[in-house]
C-alpha cells in the first residue's frame, strides 16, 4: 500500500510538471519545457518502478533498470518499455545543457535548445506520464 502511495504522489508532481512543459512551451521557453518534460518523465518512471516493488537507484535515468526489470510490468506496458528507455536517456541528455547551455562555449540553453526538441519533449513526458498512470489504475484498484 505504501508503494501505490509513494507511486500516486511522484504521478501527481509528474503530471504537474507536464502541465507547466506546456506553458513553458507556449510561451517559447522551450529549454524550460525540456527540462520539465525530463522530470516528469522521471518521476513517472520512478512511480512504475515502485508500484512493482522495485528500489531504483537515486539517478536520473532509470531506463537500464526498467529494462532488467520489464517481466514485472504488465504485457501492455512491456511493450512500451523500449518507448520508455529511449526517452528516458534521450531526455537525461539535455537535462544539463536545458538548465545550463553550453558553458565552454558560451552557448546558452536558448542557443543549444530548439522549438522542436521542446515539442518532442513535452509529446514524450505526456504519452510516458499517461502510461504511468494507467499502470497505478491497475495497480491502485
């Protein structure tokens, strides 16, 4: 029970996040809405992996154990897995360079990330955060 909880709350501030990815993106801040599209992602990467027991490790990017772990999901969500690694490595990728650019070359995170990336960003953090809270359905029934 302590884990559909724990796995409630990180859903919540996940989808708080997407929501705030969206108004970052329709104001073209899109830097900020990559890095909020990474933390939701995150965060509800790190509810599925406690709603199946699993204690991840304190990084950002939990796509390996995902992957170690995928006969504990659902068929459903297996199949979404490679889905779900690849954005989560992708978006752990521009975590740094949306908060702090390119410092070396005195590149800011305006200049490194596009409207684009953004869009893709936030399309990923809804469709992952979606999935996610399909499982605690399941899970929290």
């Amino acid at each position: 029970m302590k884990f559909i909880k724990l796995a409630r709350s990180y859903l919540r501030q996940a989808r708080a996040r997407v929501n705030d990815a969206e108004d970052a993106y329709n104001e073209g801040n899109y830097p900020y809405a990559v890095r909020l599209s990474q933390e939701a992602v995150e965060l509800s990467l790190k509810a599925s992996l406690r709603l199946v027991g699993i204690e991840y490790p304190k990084i950002h990017d939990v796509s390996d154990i995902l992957i170690i772990s995928k006969n504990r999901f659902p068929e459903w969500f297996r199949r979404e897995i490679p889905f779900l690694a690849e954005t989560s490595k992708k978006l752990v990728k521009k975590r740094e360079i949306s908060f702090y650019g390119g410092e070396e070359g005195f590149l800011s995170p305006e200049d490194l990330i596009s409207k684009k990336d953004a869009e893709d960003a936030v399309k990923r953090a809804k469709k992952i955060t979606m999935l996610c809270e399909k499982l605690l359905e399941q899970y929290g029934k």
